[in-house]
C-alpha cells in the first residue's frame, strides 16, 4: 500500500516512499551521522545489511562460500 492508495485523510492517497513520515519501532531506526554521505549510507543500509544480517546469523566464517541472490526493486 505504499504507492497509490488511499489514505486516512479526505481525498488523500499515497504517492511512493515515505518522504514524510514512518511509524516503526524503535529497535529497527537508526540515526545516520550527518557527516555521513546519504548517497553513500543508503547501499549499506538496504543491500547492504539484507546480505550481512543471515551471513552473521548463519555464522559465515571466512574462506566459506555462499551464494546471494538479490530479487527485488
């Protein structure tokens, strides 16, 4: 429901993103230093962790191999 539907508000709808505001919990939120490039913070952030995130849960050691598939947008 991320693009093109209707919202709460009389006549609202919603055009992609969340450009104005997200409600999640805490736990999932981090704070990006405002030093750090945005254009450059982003990959780590989608890409980047989806791919780090079962490696560690998995306990990947180095000289293992894996294979990632990425689907998706």
């Amino acid at each position: 429901m991320t693009y093109g539907s209707k919202t709460p508000d009389p006549g609202g709808y919603t055009y992609g993103g969340y450009s104005k505001m997200i409600v999640c919990d805490r736990n999932f939120v981090l704070r990006v230093p405002e030093n750090l490039d945005l254009a450059g913070a982003a990959p780590l952030l989608c890409a980047g962790i989806t791919t780090y995130s079962p490696l560690k849960h998995w306990g990947v050691k180095a000289g293992q191999t894996v294979g990632i598939i990425g689907l998706g947008g």
